[in-house]
C-alpha cells in the first residue's frame, strides 16, 4: 500500500492511547483473575448507575472514554473466564481467541461476504471443516456461524421445517406456515429451553410439541418414544439432545435415529456443549449414531471456550439451510458452487465471529482439544467422588460428561448451603432443578479448570454445609 500524504493519518494520538490502554487493560484483568473473587463485589444498581446517565452534549476524547469504562466495571465484573467459575455451562474466553478477537474488531471485515473478506472467509471455512471433522459428522455438510447455541437451534429447526414441508409439495418460504401441512414435533421432556424457543422463532409454537418421556438421567425413553412416533401423521421433525444441563447425558442416538430416518422425518441435535466429547475417543461412545441426525447445534463459546458470542449450527444437506436462510430468497443462483456464509445465518452483516475459534483450534490442536475436555470429564466424575462421601450431601447425577448436580435432604438446606459458597467468593457454582428439588450444579468447562481448582469447589460446598450443620452462625 502506497501512503497518501495528504490525507490525514488512521489513527489520531488519543485514538492510538485507546487502544494501548484496552489492551493493557485486558491483559492486566487476565493476568490477575485466578486471584480475584468469583463474583462482582458491586451490585447491579450500583454498576447501572454508574453507567446510566444522561448523554451529554458535547463529547470527550477516546482514552478518556476508555478510562471511564475501565473505572466504572471496577468491581462489577464477574469472574467468568477463571477457572473457580463452576457456573451454568460456560467457557472460559481462552487468551488466544481473545487476541484473535481483538483483530477481528480492528479489521471491521464484515465477514457476510466471501469475497469482500477473504481473509476471515478463509479461517471460518478452516473452522467450519474442523469442527465438522472433529465432532465426527459427516464431511460434505452445510455450515453457519451463529452468535450462540439459541440461533444455532432455531437455524438448525428452521432447516427441517423448509425441508419436511417441500416433501410434502408446501414451500415454506414463499407461502410461510398459514394453511401448511402439519408438522408433528417430538422433544424429549428434560430438554433444555433454547430448541423450544427455537419451535416458537419457527412458528411450531412450544406447547404443540409433544414431550417425550425420559428416563432419571433425562434421556429419552425408547419404549416412549416409539409410542409417540406412532402417533405422528406426518413425518415429524424429532430434537434430541446431547447433554443434559444437569446431568451431562445423552439421548440414545442410535436407537432413536434410525427410527425416525424410516419415517421420512427430520432429526436436530442440541449439543451446545455436549458434541464435544467427540474429541475424546475413550467418551465418543455417548455420541454413537449421532452422526445419523439431520442438523446439528453447537457452541464454540462453550466448551470450545471461544470469547462470546460463538456457535455453529451444522445441516448434512446444505439446501435446505441455505434455503431457509439465505436473504436472496428464491432468486438464489448455483449456491453450491459458491459458499457465500451470509447464505448460511440469519445475519447479512457481522463480525468474523468464527476467528476466534480459528486461533483457539489451532493453538490446541487436536491433542489439547482433547486433553481439555477428557480433563474436565475426569475432574467432573472426581468432584462427585468427593462430594458423595460427605454425609447429608447427595449426588443427584451419574456422570456422564462435565456436569454434577448435589443437593442437601431439604431445598432450604441446598439453597442455603450454595448462597454461603457464592457469598464466600472463592468459587462461583450456580443453581439448578432436577427431579422436582433444587440441585447446586457444578459444570467443568473453563479452559484453565485443573485438580485445585476441583478441590476448591468441593471443599467449598462441604465446608458451607457443615457451617450449615452447626446452625449457620
Ligand atoms: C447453553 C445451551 C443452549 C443455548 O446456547 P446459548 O449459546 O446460550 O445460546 C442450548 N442447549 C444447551 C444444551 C445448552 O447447554
């Protein structure tokens, strides 16, 4: 590139000192957060307000606003990408995708187009083939990088729905759901709420849906199954799931499957966060036949630990997906020939969201992807052990992946015990329900969670239940 000396420069100096303080700023955050509290020490209230004032009129200079931010998150930020966050299902934002990330915001590509970004293109497509390839599912699919597991299910419905209607001669996309041939929908009653919301965005409607029995881990009950099939007028389109958010399980893929691909139906897998036990060939047997579904939802936000927000929803025939996304609508020219990733999401423009993912896969490599999520099954399955032994204490799942849920005799008891633990500040677990009592849930997801980290969290809750147990002075 030749300079232009009469044009002014990129950057002015207060621009320059915005991005040197962001950067050390992060660095800095990151540097310290194994040592920091789980949880923010300012309330919500307090942190809104320091935010939520008026607009003034006039406006100030860059490293000043960038100063201002930093101050006002002082203390309000939570512990989230450390390893004590034991909360929900989340990653941890590996230091190597936020580094990629920080190029992704500098370069602006609007990474909707191929041939506009053909950098970013390059690396989403590199993305796309690995984690195809690692999750074990079949090579020629179709692929969208969406912000997150929610899109990448209601993408993932929303291509079965184009589909199981254009068997039946109705399409969807020009004549929409009035007057369409009834679709039935099976889901299993312990699925997680984000493929419902995704039946809604579909216009299925969540209450039509017919929940499936499951079994005490929450997998799908075969027997049960097969009764609901039975009743299905239709192909159905059938949502499965792999990983429970409480118990880690899988629904039985290789039973259940074949009996709806016989059927003419469509099968869409949730696996967030449990796909990825694919990568460890000792677990891979939770996943047999998984590869046999339709459509396929992941994130790479969680046990990938891609900075927010990431996920990937994965149709086997790409048609139906470009067909139910793509903006172009039905004047849509050979899109086989060309992959076009705005064809792929709901989006026309966005961020190279896949790039991050790209830094984080080739940093591991297959061996740490692995290692990490063996690791974290490993340390899951030890935590149990530990809590297990401790009297009163009652681990309410078998473990079959990352996730372990306890609870005390009494909800009171439960909530009381995980309030004291959260309040300590030392490790952060969250709250869940399971088999109609409340649960403390557990989830070993964050990229740097090792041993210590295990102990802690274990000790923490039967330390809080034993303070319990001497009347919570
Ligand atoms: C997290 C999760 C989702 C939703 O994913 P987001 O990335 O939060 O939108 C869906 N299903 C399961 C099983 C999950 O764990």
């Amino acid at each position: 590139m030749t300079e232009d000396t009469t044009l002014p420069k990129g950057l002015t100096p207060d621009q320059s000192r915005a991005l040197d303080l962001a950067a050390t700023a992060a660095q800095t955050y990151r540097e310290t957060l194994p040592q920091t509290g789980a949880r923010p020490q300012v309330d919500l209230d307090t942190a809104v307000g320091r935010f939520r004032t008026p607009l003034a009129e006039e406006g100030i200079p860059e490293a000043e606003v960038i100063e201002g931010i930093l101050n006002g998150a002082e203390g309000a930020l939570h512990n989230m990408s450390g390893p004590t966050f034991f909360g929900y299902v989340l990653g941890g934002s590996h230091p190597v995708g936020v580094a990629a990330d920080f190029l992704v915001s500098a370069w602006g590509q609007n990474a909707g187009s191929a041939f506009e970004t053909p950098a970013i293109t390059g690396m989403e497509r590199a993305v796309c083939d690995w984690v195809i390839d690692l999750l074990g599912l079949p090579a020629q699919s179709g692929a969208g990088l969406v912000t997150g597991g929610s899109v990448a299910n209601m993408v993932g419905i929303m291509a079965g729905r184009h589909a199981l209607l254009a068997d039946q001669g109705w399409d969807v996309e020009e004549d929409g759901l009035f007057g369409a041939p009834e679709i039935p929908v099976l889901i299993g009653a312990d699925a997680h709420s984000a493929p419902f919301a995704g039946l809604r965005y579909a216009g299925f409607g969540a209450a039509r849906a017919t929940r499936v029995a499951t079994d005490d881990q929450g997998r799908i009950d075969v027997a049960a199954f097969e009764a609901a099939l039975e009743g299905c007028a239709a192909p159905p389109l059938v949502i499965l799931q792999a990983g429970q958010i409480n118990t880690g399980a899988f629904d039985p893929f290789a039973q259940i499957i074949p009996l709806v691909r016989a059927r003419g139906g469509w099968v869409h897998v949730d696996g967030a966060f449990g796909l990825w036990v694919a990568a460890v060939p000792e677990l891979a047997d939770r996943l047999a036949g998984v590869e046999g579904a339709d459509s396929w939802a992941v994130d790479l936000h969680k046990w990938l630990n891609a900075p927010f927000d990431a996920g990937m929803v994965i149709v086997r025939d790409r048609a139906p997906l470009v067909a139910s996304m793509s903006a172009r609508g039905s004047y849509l020219p050979d899109l086989t020939a060309h992959w076009e990733p705005s064809d792929s999401t709901p989006e026309l423009s966005r961020r190279g969201r896949g790039v991050p993912s790209y830094a984080i896969l080739r940093n591991l490599g297959r061996a740490g992807l692995r290692e990490m999520v063996k690791r974290h099954c490993d340390l899951a399955g030890y935590i149990a052990g530990v809590l297990a032994a401790e009297p009163g204490l009652r681990v309410m799942n078998e473990v079959h992946s990352n996730q372990v849920i306890v609870s005390c005799d009494q909800d009171a008891q439960t909530m009381a015990v995980l309030e004291r633990v959260q309040q300590r500040g030392r490790v952060y677990p969250t709250h869940g329900e399971w088999a109609g009592q409340k649960v403390i849930r557990i989830s070993l997801i964050g990229y740097a969670m090792q041993r210590a980290h295990a102990d802690l969290v274990a000790s923490e809750i039967i330390g809080a239940w034993r303070w319990y147990q001497e009347g919570a002075p």
